[in-house]
C-alpha cells in the first residue's frame, strides 16, 4: 500500500468507495472504525490497571509507590497524551500526511505496551513515553482521515462520526475486562503458577493484551488500506515563491474565540474531576468497595468499563433528545452548565459513601451511580464542545484550534492526578472533603457559567 501519495480511484472505484461502508457509508469508515476500536482497547485497557499496578506493593509484582508519586505519574502521563496532539497534527499537515502517520502512530503504540510488559523500571518509563509519542501520531488524524472521507455537505457526516464514537467506546468497554482480568484476577494467576510462572507478573500480562490489541488493529488498518488510498497522503508543497494566505482575524472571529476561551476554562475543569474515574475513583474501587456480585468475585479495574457501557446506551438517547427538541434546545453553554451539574451530583455521591467506608468495604452500587451520573454529565459537554469548536472556529484555524481546545483536556488531566494524590483510604474523613471539595466546585463552576451563558451567547453570534 502506498502511504505517500493520494490514489485517484477510478469512476466505478470511487463511488464503491464512497457508498460500500457500514450501513451505506464510505468503505473507508470500516478501516478507520476498527483502527480505533483496537487503539482505544490498548489504552484504556493500560488505562484501568496503571494507577493499580503503581501503588501495588512489589511482593505483590507492583512498583511499591506511595498515592502522591503514582498519581503524579498518571497525571502527567494523561496530559501528555493529549498534549500530542498538536505537535502530532502539525507533524502530518506538514510533512508524512494523515495516512502515513496514523501507522507509524500506530507501530509505536504497540511498541509501548510490549515494553510495559518487560517488568523492569527502566522498560516502564519507556514504555508510557512511547505510547504517548504514538498516541500523539494517531489520534488528530485518524479523526481528519474520518473527516476526508465525507464532502463538506454531505448528509452522513453526523452519523459517520456517531458510528465512529461507537467503535471508541466498544473498544474502552471491552478493554478492562481483558486487560483486569489478566494482570488482577485470582484465576490467572493461578493459572500462570500452575504453569510454573510467576503470579504476580500478571500485571505485565495485562500491558501485553493491550499492545496485542494495537497490533490487530494495525493488522487491519493495513488489510485495508485500499479503502483509504484516496484520504490523508502527503501534503502538496507549496510552488516556489508561493505564500500562504494570513488574513487577519474580524471582529466577528475574535468575539468567537472570546466565547471558545470562557468554554475552554470551564472545559478543563469538568476533566479534572471527571478523570478521578481513573485514578482516585480507581483506588477506592480497588481498597474500598466490596469487588463481587452474588457471591462471585471480579477485578476491581472492571469498574472501568462503566463510563464506555453507559456512553454506548446513553448516547443514542441523548441525541435523540437534542433533535427531538430542535431549536428549543438548550445552548452550548447552557449544555456545558448541565454538564457541570450532572458531574458535580455524580461525585457528590462519594461523600457518604466514603464516611460509609469507615465500617468496611462498601457496595458497588455507589460507584455504579456516581459513573452514571458523570456520563450524563459528559453527554452534555464533551460532543457538544467538540461540535461548538469546530463551528466557532475560523475556517483556516480549525486544526489549531481544535489543538488549543485538547490542552484544556490535557490541563484538566494533570489537575485529575494532583487532585487524585490526596487519597489516603486509611482517612474516610479526608476522602469526604476531597471528593466533597471537587462536587462544590463543579456546583460553582456550573451556576458561574449558567450566569455568564448570556454573554457567552451573544458572542457567539448566530451560532446556537
């Protein structure tokens, strides 16, 4: 497959192409869904054991790290992921093209995971520096590559990135279960010492399923290349003495970013408690709640696989919603407030059930409401954000604006990990105020940005 040049497909090829897909969509969309699936698999199915293999003591094949330093990690190691999606962007507009370096992304990442699965500290470093180099590679333009495959009209574009969300979340539901299954379960490890091996380098065979995962989808991102040979090559090069067009911002364009600025602050805040789902939230399922249902015991990373469930059923509703009301609908900063409200009452929840965690471990069913709620929570902001952006944006600013808006993601990553290194579950007290804390500062934020919807609207113009 050439990875450098963009194929012009002939008539026949190219309407095969552009209808041959799932559901009627571009055939293109079939490779692209699947490449994600399996990338999102390898992530969150590292994800949901990191913190966990962290704080794990080294008898019990962990790093033997205190709360304060793991978190710190994590913190730093989520934002950098999304971080990478700037220099990672401007790598493919630039110079290797979308195609080209969704694969290289994608080599990399498995790179990565192998090397967590060699159990020394050296190779663990390595390991998350590589898949955040990776990540960075893969993530902007597969979503660009997705984009190429529809004209700017056309009407199945909402819908392709609706499929496209799905394969995210499947991906992210399935990982857990494989990946907590391998590195926390009672059952493989037993299972490995009766193979003679050593038990408690489960962890290790838990950070290989996820590079597993990322060599299948690479596997048939190459497979099926044929059906993107038309999107993401190589950028033309600009003809000698050729200048790129720098019109200067309007009025109008300022008043635009004005409102994605006030959007952007409020937007990495809601990631900064919504995160805790895989750190500090990650702990107490692992330290404080009783991981079994009728009787039968499950890996307390399980507990992340929640968030991608609920997404899958909540989602279809959501939209649903949005359409059903029309232009009664609320606004995207009257969304983004909800959105705040719903994530502010789903960690309030915590407060109980951490004074709760004083007389012993605690039911799943409180984590089981607190995940809901945030999910409802992230129905109103996070596609709406995503949606808003690209609609404020100037036209010739739309990849760097969309890079801007992930370092609010990023941000709110790094605070998720500061916050969640104050998690002591020897100190229910303390875990009330944390989480307590964070819920009256999501209820805040959410009345401020309700006061401010107002003049967020008015300089958002004629976008609604």
């Amino acid at each position: 497959m050439k990875m450098h040049a963009t194929v012009k497909a002939s008539p026949e090829l190219d309407s095969a192409l552009h209808t041959g897909g799932l559901c009627g969509h571009p055939q293109g969309l079939t490779t692209l869904f699947f490449t994600e699936l399996w990338e999102r698999f390898s992530y969150y199915g590292m994800r949901a054991i990191l913190i966990l293999y962290m704080v794990a003591a080294v008898a019990d094949g962990g790093l033997g790290f205190t709360t304060r330093t793991a978190a710190t990690i994590y913190g730093i190691y989520t934002m950098s992921v999304y971080l990478g999606s700037i220099p990672g962007g401007y790598v493919a507009d630039r110079f290797l093209g979308a195609r080209l370096s969704v694969l290289v992304g994608g080599i990399i990442i498995a790179l990565g995971h192998f090397s967590l699965a060699v159990p020394t500290l050296p190779f663990f470093y390595a390991g998350l520096c590589l898949i955040v180099a990776g990540t960075a590679f893969l993530k902007p333009n597969i979503s660009a590559m997705l984009g190429s495959l529809y004209s700017e009209d056309d009407p199945r574009r909402d819908a392709g990135f609706s499929i496209f969300y799905m394969g995210i979340n499947i991906g992210a539901a399935l990982a857990p279960l494989v990946c907590g299954f391998l590195a926390q379960s009672r059952q493989f490890r037993s299972v490995l010492a009766a193979a003679g091996m050593d038990p408690h380098a489960s962890w290790h065979w838990g950070f290989a399923a996820a590079g597993v995962g990322m060599a299948l989808g690479l596997v048939q991102y190459v497979a099926g290349g044929r059906r993107i040979a038309h999107v993401g090559g190589k950028p033309a090069r600009l003809a000698p003495g050729g200048v790129e067009s720098r019109e200067p911002l309007t009025g109008e364009e300022w008043k635009r970013i004005g409102a994605m600025a006030v959007l952007f602050f409020f937007n990495m805040i809601f990631w900064a408690v919504y995160e805790q789902g895989g750190s500090s939230l990650n702990l107490f399922a692992d330290r404080l709640t009783r991981t079994e249902i009728f009787g039968w015991p499950f890996p307390s990373s399980w507990f992340q696989t929640l968030d991608p469930v609920f997404v899958i059923l909540l989602a279809p509703a959501f939209s649903m919603l949005w359409v059903r009301l029309g232009k009664r609908q609320p606004s995207s900063p009257a969304k983004f407030s909800l959105g705040l409200l719903l994530l502010g009452l789903g960690i309030a929840i915590m407060v109980p059930a951490s004074l709760l965690a004083a007389g012993g471990r605690v039911s799943i069913w409180w984590l089981f409401s607190v995940y809901l709620l945030e999910v409802c929570g992230e129905l109103c902001l996070s596609p709406v954000g995503l949606s808003t952006v690209t609609k404020l944006a100037p036209q010739r600013m739309v990849g760097l604006t969309m890079g801007v808006w992930f370092l609010g993601t990023a941000l709110g990553n790094y605070l998720a990990g500061y916050l969640s290194g104050f998690f002591d579950a020897h100190d229910p007290t303390l875990l009330a105020r944390l989480f307590g804390g964070m819920a009256a500062s999501m209820f805040t934020a959410a009345g401020i940005l309700a006061l401010l919807t107002p003049l967020v609207r008015r300089l958002m113009g004629k976008v609604h």
